[in-house]
C-alpha cells in the first residue's frame, strides 16, 4: 500500500516551515507537519521570559527569501519573532498541514516508507524530516533536595507568569538566557541570588529601536535591508565565526573579540573581585557569547547577589552551597537543555537493518553528512543533527539544508527513484574532514575550553555540533555535493557501499 503522505516533517519551528517550503516548491503537496506545542514558532512560542529576545542583530534573523522590514528594534524581542513564524506560515500555506499537540514517540522504516508513531495514532509517509530544534529537551538539574523545595520551581522554557515584586528569587545559570532574564528578575525581586558555574563572555548590545522611516524604507526598497543584512552577517562572521572554526588562521579575530567583551566588563564593573567571578577563563568561542547592555551592571545592584560556590543541595526553604544557604521564595532554573542524552534524536527513530539512530550516533560517533543525511537511514532528512549549526544564525543553517533538499531530490526525480540514501564511504569521507578542521583549526582543539562546560560538546569531549567551515563554504557544499555520494533505487535498495 502506497504510504499515506509524501512527508512527514516533525517539527513547526523555523527549520519545520523551511523544510516544508521546500518540499511544497518540489511539488509535494501531500505533507503532515507534526507539532507537540500548541501552536507554531518552535522556540520562539514556547519561549516567553521576561527580556525574551533574539540575541544577534534581526536583519540577520529570518529566511533571505523572506526578509521582515518590520523589525522594531536592532535585537527584536521574542513576540516579534513570534509573529514573524505566523506571517511565514501564513504567506506560504502552511497551517492547512500542521497538527499541534502531537507528541511523535517513534519512527521506523519500512521496506520502502517510514512509519511514525505517535502518542495517539500512526502515520506512513515516503520521507521522515526531523526538524525538532536543537534546544527542544530542558534539561532539569541533578541537585539533591530540589524536590523538597516548597517555593515555586520555574524553568525558563517553561515560565509561568508570576508577580515576583518583593519576593527572594534565585536563578541557577548563567548562560544566553539567564543574561536575558536577570536583569528583568532583578528589576521587581527583592532579592536576587544568582548561582553560577560558568561565567559568559558578553559583548555590548547595540539595540536600538529602528525608526518608522527606516523600517518603510526597507519595505519600499528591499535591496536596503539585504544590504544591510549582508553588513551584519559578515561582521558576525568575522567575530564570532571566523575567530573560532579559523581559530589558527584568524586567532587575532579571537583576541580582538575578547579583549571587547573584556573592555565591557571592566566598563560596567568596578569591583575587582566581582569583575573576576564575572570574568570567563576559557577561550572566546567554546560556549556561545551573547550581547547585553545591562546583564554586567545588574550584579553591581545591592541587592543582587552572584555565588560561585558549589551548590550542595536545596531544601524546603532554599539553597545550600559549601559557603552557606540563602532562603528563597522562588527558584528560577536557566539550567538548558540536554542535547546530547535526549535531543539527539529527539525521539526513537529506527532505520535499515533495525539500526537505532540514537544508539548508532553513541556508540559510532555524532555524524550526519553535510549535517543531513545519514547512513543506514533512506529518505531521511535530520536536519538538527552533528556538524549541521553553520554560522552564528540558525537561519543560515535552515537555508543550507534547503538547498541541500533541493539538489538531493532533483538528483533522485532525475533518475526515475524514489529512494535515497547517503553511502556509508561518503559520510565517513564527510566525517573525516569536518574532525579533521576541528583538530587542526577550531579553538574547541587549540583554545582553552576545558573549564567552558559548553553544549558545544558532547559526552564524548568532541565539539560536533557545528560545521566548522564559513558560512560561504556551507552553502557552497549545499549546491555543489557531488549526487553520486548517494544511491537512489525505485525500490527496497541494497545497503550502499
């Protein structure tokens, strides 16, 4: 029996919508978009603290085909882009396949299509899109007692509207989120504690609101605002990309970057011993920096207090670290997410041969070729998967596998197929040259990283989550892979070489 759609794309976020625009531009009409979230915009629906914001400049944010000239601020906050997903799913006709509150269990493959499992019914389709974000699974601190506490426990990617005037708050982390959100606790807490294990490198934020004239400029003449975008893309890729996967080459594109947030630092605070808790002591690059006018200066406030110290556990009325406990009435958890135990794959997905994906990337290395495809696992598209993340924009990352969709199934339409699948020789060759750029010139292998305790890595130590190439060479490789890296049968193929 032939299989009940053409694709099944999990996943209603940004990657989701992109994937499904493709498809639709291939021809496919019969597509089933699974979301487990009430609504659309992936993180940015799910997402909702205080200070919720994009953390680079927005021009820089949102498909190239589809720029949004109504940006009101350099850094847009999250209900903009919130409805910016709206406008894309609306524009290119994509509600009409979504179902929302549709938790995927499983998928496996079936001789010819992919079977996908849900918590309520099953699905058949020809091809699988996994599409479920990087950051989806929140990670919950393993800290004794915290079961115990009889405060309110909230994460932040699950924040529940709360009145927190005069109420003691502690917030662990200190990673892209917490500097969103401290600054907005610290403005109505009457105490604020904010524990931490890392300290981030945070650059100036020049967030400025974009007047009306300029927004209709950009409107009118959509050159302007691609121009503008190009401008902010290369200076991104310069510091923050260049100075990391070309770490060797450009390490003074890595000193310049961190000698600016260092400038910030010493700007916004002046007490030397808190400047040094503040001050991170690995290389610029191994965990994501972030920008902020105002995450610095909130420790200076009275009654904000940041601990370094160990934390020992939580109990029913508060923390207790190796220096003492504080009591709080509120506990704020910026704690992340688990990319590595849960999140890759998301769910169970079972390919060729009963291979488990999951089990497969754990104990034979995180790998995907050019961050899409992997062996053993025919007409499946991961594309939040190893060696995926291009650029300090995950829309570069989404337009990229867009292109590689569109080369990919031209290549297998061209041939009379139906089914394809990247051979085992040209991933391990794809595996090869992205560990070996690692190793030789990214500063996850020659900066100092060991004490960056950064989601860049995985269990096994290897930084494999970004492609560390330029943005120019990712969507290079995304037009130009050579079709004959994959086997395309009409039928059950072999196992390719």
């Amino acid at each position: 029996m032939a299989p009940q759609h053409d694709a099944i794309v999990v996943g209603a976020g940004f990657g989701g919508m992109g994937a499904a625009i493709e498809l639709r531009r291939l021809g496919f009409e019969n597509l089933l978009i699974l979301e487990r979230e009430d609504d659309l915009g992936g993180t940015w629906h799910v997402n909702r603290y205080p200070g919720l914001a994009v953390d680079i400049p927005s021009s820089t944010y949102s498909y190239s085909f589809e720029p949004n000239p109504h940006w009101s601020r350099l850094f847009a906050p999250g209900e903009e882009l919130k409805r910016y997903a709206e406008h894309v799913a609306r524009k290119y006709d994509l509600r009409r396949f979504m179902r929302f509150g549709t938790v995927v269990t499983g998928a496996t493959w079936k001789d010819d299509h992919w079977e996908v499992v849900t918590d309520g019914e099953t699905f058949t389709a020809r091809y699988l899109v996994t599409a479920t974000g990087f950051l989806s699974m929140p990670k919950t601190p393993d800290i004794e007692g915290i079961e115990s506490f009889r405060g309110q426990v909230v994460h932040t990617a699950a924040w529940e509207p709360a009145d927190l005037t005069g109420k003691r708050v502690a917030i662990i982390g200190t990673g892209a989120t917490a500097v969103q959100l401290i600054p907005e606790l610290a403005k109505t807490a009457s105490a604020l504690t904010v524990y931490q294990r890392t300290p981030i490198w945070v650059s100036p934020k020049p967030d400025y609101p974009i007047p009306p004239a300029v927004r209709k400029l950009f409107a009118r003449l959509p050159f302007v605002q691609r121009a503008v975008r190009w401008l902010g893309s290369s200076v991104l890729e310069l510091m923050m990309i260049s100075g990391v996967v070309h770490y060797k080459q450009l390490r003074v594109a890595n000193r310049v970057a961190e000698w600016w947030c260092r400038r910030h630092l010493h700007r916004q605070v002046r007490d030397p011993e808190l400047r040094r808790k503040l001050t991170p002591d690995y290389s610029f690059g191994c965990k994501r920096p972030t920008f902020s006018n105002d995450y610095l200066r909130t420790f200076t406030r009275p009654h904000v207090h940041l601990d370094t110290a160990t934390i020992e556990r939580i109990d029913a009325t508060g923390v207790v670290t190796a220096d003492g406990r504080t009591d709080i009435d509120v506990l704020v958890l910026a704690t992340g997410f688990n990319l590595w135990d849960t999140n890759f794959p998301a769910f169970e997905v079972v390919g060729r041969d009963g291979r488990d994906l999951g089990a497969w990337w754990r104990q034979n290395r995180f790998q995907a070729y050019e961050g899409v495809t992997v062996p053993g696992f025919p007409n499946y598209l991961s594309l939040n998967s190893p060696y995926s993340y291009s650029g300090l924009s995950y829309f570069t990352t989404i337009e990229c596998q867009m292109k590689h969709i569109r080369r990919l199934f031209t290549a297998m339409r061209s041939r009379g197929a139906s089914i394809f699948e990247i051979t085992q020789r040209a991933n391990d060759e794809f595996l090869g040259r992205m560990r070996t750029r690692v190793a030789q010139n990214s500063v996850f292998s020659l900066g100092q990283c060991a004490t960056a305790h950064s989601y860049y890595f995985n269990q096994h130590g290897e930084a494999t989550l970004l492609r560390p190439t330029s943005t120019i060479s990712a969507h290079r490789a995304a037009s130009r892979f050579p079709v004959e890296h994959y086997s395309f049968s009409p039928v059950l193929a072999a196992t390719p070489a």
